[in-house]
C-alpha cells in the first residue's frame, strides 16, 4: 500500500484508523505483561528446581530491573491504548 492510499484511509475513516492503532498498543502491552509474569514464574521453578531459593528470596537484581522496565513499558502501552481509544470517540 502507497502512503497516499494510507493517508485517504484516514481521512475517511478517522475514527477506525486510530482506534486500530489502539488495539495494537494494548495488544502489546498486555503481552508484555503476560510475557513478563511467565518470565518471572520460570525464574522461581528453575531456582526451586536447583535448590537456589532460601525462604521467600526473590531472583537477581538484574533480572529484576529488566522486568520492571517490561512491566513500566507494557503499563504506558496499555495507558497510550486508552487515550487513544478515547480519543477515537471524539473523532
């Protein structure tokens, strides 16, 4: 597809193109999420599993700050997915 062709899409159906593009923001985030609990549930099994884990001691500080920025990253896709999609009603 053009660009052209994009551009007259948009312009004919404003509201569709940019509530699209929401979809795909919280579609993204959301697996984000998912994909970042999975990680971390894997995380506590192989250390159970290799007899790592003392008491309630979570992984190690890097895994733990990749994790975060996955889940800050996921959280600001899903809150651009809801501005978006709100502002698609008022187009």
């Amino acid at each position: 597809m053009s660009l052209q062709m994009l551009w007259s899409l948009f312009l004919a159906h404003p509201a569709g193109v940019v509530n699209s593009l929401a979809l795909f923001f919280a579609v993204a985030g959301s697996w984000l999420w998912l994909m970042t609990r999975l990680r971390e549930q894997r995380g506590l099994v192989r250390a159970l599993v290799q007899g790592e884990l003392d008491d309630i001691e979570v992984q190690d500080e890097r895994a733990l700050r990749i994790n975060r920025f996955f889940y800050r990253f996921g959280g600001i896709c899903l809150g651009a997915a809801l501005l978006l999609s709100w502002f698609s009603t008022r187009l």
